[in-house]
C-alpha cells in the first residue's frame, strides 16, 4: 500500500448568510480584477433574485462583465467550446460561476480551454495535463457537487455518449461564496439528488483501502452522519435555513479532499455513474448515484463487511453484525428522500443492458493490500 501522498485546498470560502451582493466587492477590493467572464445556468438564478443582485454588484464596483447562460446538468462539451472562443476573445481576469455542480465544472473547463490550443474535452479524455488556468470564482445555489471547494471537474460530450473527470489542482477555484439562502429556491428533488451525490463523495473515500488506524475514516464518518441528519431536517422544513447551512458545509467538506487525507481514493460508483449518464444525459447525476450505491456496497459486501458495519452503527444508529442489514439501512434513507428509486420509476426509458454495463464496473477487482477495516 502506497503512503506516499500529496494533498492541496488553496480554495478560499466566504460563508456570507444572504450577502450575495457582496460579490463585486470581493472581486475588486480583494483581488483586484476588473474583467469577469459571468456563467450560470438560467432560470432559476434570475428567478430567485440572485441574478440581479450579482449583475448590480458587479456593475457598482465597475466590474466589466460578458455573461453566458444555458448551463444544463450534465453539462455538454459543446457549451464549453463555445465559451472558451468567447473568453479567448473576450481575455477576462477572472471566470465567475454561479450554479451547481455542472455550472462550476463548465467553468473549470472553460479555464484551462483559455490556454489550450487544441479540444478542452482532451482533459477529461486524459490526453493532457493542464499546466494552468484562468482564475475561477464560484457562487454555489445547490449543495450537491462540492465543486466549489473540489479538485475535480466532469463534462459529457452528448453526441458522443462521453462523460467523464479529471482531477488537477488547477480545478480549485480561487474562491467560493457561499450563501445557504440561494439554495431555499432549490426544488425538493434537486435537493435530494443534491444530499445522495454528497454523501457518496465521501462514502467512497471511506471505503477506499485504510490502515487500521485511519483518522480521516472518522472524519468521513462524521460528515456521512451530518448528512444524514440534515437531510430529514432540509426535507421536512424547507425554509429551515441553520440546516440549509450545514447541508451547504457537508457538501464542501464531502468531496474538498479532507475525509481522505492521508489516503487514496477509489471512486467506482462515480465511475460507474458516469458511463450510465453518458448514456443518458437526462439521469442526473445524483439520481444516478443514489441507484448505483447500495449496489456497489452489495457486490463487494465480503470485502467492505466491517466498514459497512461501521457505517451502519456510526452513521445510521444500527448496531448490526450482518452486512446486509447495513447495506438495508442506507437502501432506508435513500428511500426517505424525494427522488426516484429504482431505473422503473424514472421519466425516461433506460436500457437494462446500460444498466448492467455500468453494474458490471462496481465489482472490485483488486485486493485491498493493507486494509484491516
């Protein structure tokens, strides 16, 4: 087992409790910029009230700004292109994102595309390394991705049924705002596909290989149980803002690389999830997640049995000595939140030969050298 490793979150986070507006300040009298490059999805950001808020703060503080909008889950390569022609002819200081998950990957991709000669899906291929980036600022509505405070970045290529990640440092945004009132407008089931994608952010990294003593293990387990928690408080009382709060934390914290500190990570079930909605471009990425999860716990049960234990006491409240009554009491709250819960149920026709195809890369097929948990 390799201990050997590297770990960075320069990212830094204004936590402002309905202070959107605060947006051109920070820009201007912390960093200097003065031309950004503003990207959200639509609807919702001009629905909610936080477009006008941030375009009026941008223009108060004399931020120039050129602005695309359209985002869509995930998010298409053909955007991307399209944005990086924009930005190489526009040579903006910084990139604002303001959305969810596929809003900031777009972004980040848009940032190395500005310096990169050749495709910007090359990156998500691994065909090349970035070596830099423009600076990207990020304003989260939905706590779902961890994108705001993550060394990731996924992006799908429709016509080609493409999706997939890479990790760079050069991901990390500059900095975050983040402020829980932008996500009070989120519909419940976004917010539940939003709370299964965190909690596996970090249920992955809890199951990759550990040491018998693992601290970061705990801390994964803390934040797992965190989220369980407020998600029968976010769901049961929408506008209970100290619980959109610490959602919002959890989500940051499920996937800024702190719950495999000192570890590496292994992140099938995102892999799987990503072969599955290349295919489908209309499976949101949660939704995908929250199908594939107990399956992956399921056919690797001998393997994981003491950490599913674990997790069924630690994170659940079920003392159990059978892996399969652990894997049951995820299976329960999934079922407690508002989201589709089996491939039959969803809006749209999936293939079950899709579905075994993404099933099929859930199985571990090394053995854990050094795990003892």
């Amino acid at each position: 087992m390799d201990d050997d490793f590297t770990f960075c979150c320069p990212t830094k986070i204004y936590f402002r409790e309905n202070r959107v507006s605060l947006i051109g300040k920070i820009i201007k009298e912390d960093y200097a910029f003065h031309k950004v490059y503003f990207v959200y999805g639509g609807h919702s950001l001009k629905k909610s009230g936080a477009y006008d808020k941030i375009v009026s703060s941008l223009k108060e503080n004399g931020v120039d700004f050129q602005e695309y909008s359209g985002i869509s889950a995930n998010p298409d390569i053909k955007d991307v292109r399209k944005m990086v022609e924009e930005t190489k002819a526009y040579q903006p200081d910084l990139i604002l994102a303001a959305g969810g998950g596929s809003v900031l990957d777009s972004a980040k991709c848009v940032a190395h595309g500005y310096y990169y000669d050749g495709d910007p899906l090359d990156f998500n291929k691994h065909l090349v390394q970035p070596l830099h980036a423009l600076p990207i600022a990020t304003i989260l509505t939905l706590a779902a991705s961890g994108s705001e405070m993550s060394d990731s970045c996924v992006i799908s290529d429709y016509e080609h049924h493409f999706k997939n990640g890479f990790n760079s440092v050069t991901n990390y945004p500059l900095f975050s705002l983040m402020d829980p009132t932008l996500t009070l407008s989120v519909p419940p089931y976004q917010v539940g596909v939003g709370l299964a994608d965190m909690f596996s952010h970090s249920l992955e990294r809890y199951l990759s290989p550990s040491h018998e003593q693992e601290p970061c293990d705990d801390l994964a387990l803390a934040v797992l149980k965190n989220i369980v928690e407020v998600s029968y408080r976010v769901i049961s009382d929408p506008d209970d803002l100290a619980a959109r709060r610490t959602m919002m934390i959890c989500g940051s914290l499920a996937h800024d690389g702190f719950t495999n500190y000192g570890k590496g990570k292994m992140f099938i079930i995102h892999k799987a999830e990503h072969k599955l909605s290349g295919a489908y471009p209309l499976l949101t990425h949660g939704q995908g997640i929250a199908l594939l999860m107990p399956k992956y716990l399921e056919v690797n049960k001998t393997i994981f049995k003491d950490k599913i234990l674990r997790l069924s006491n630690v994170v659940f409240g079920i003392k159990t000595k059978s892996a399969t009554r652990g894997i049951q009491a995820l299976k329960d709250w999934l079922l407690s939140l508002p989201i589709y819960h089996s491939y039959e149920e969803l809006p749209f026709k999936v293939d079950p030969e899709e579905v075994k195809k993404a099933e099929a890369i859930l199985k571990w097929k090394i053995k854990q050298t050094g795990d003892k948990k």
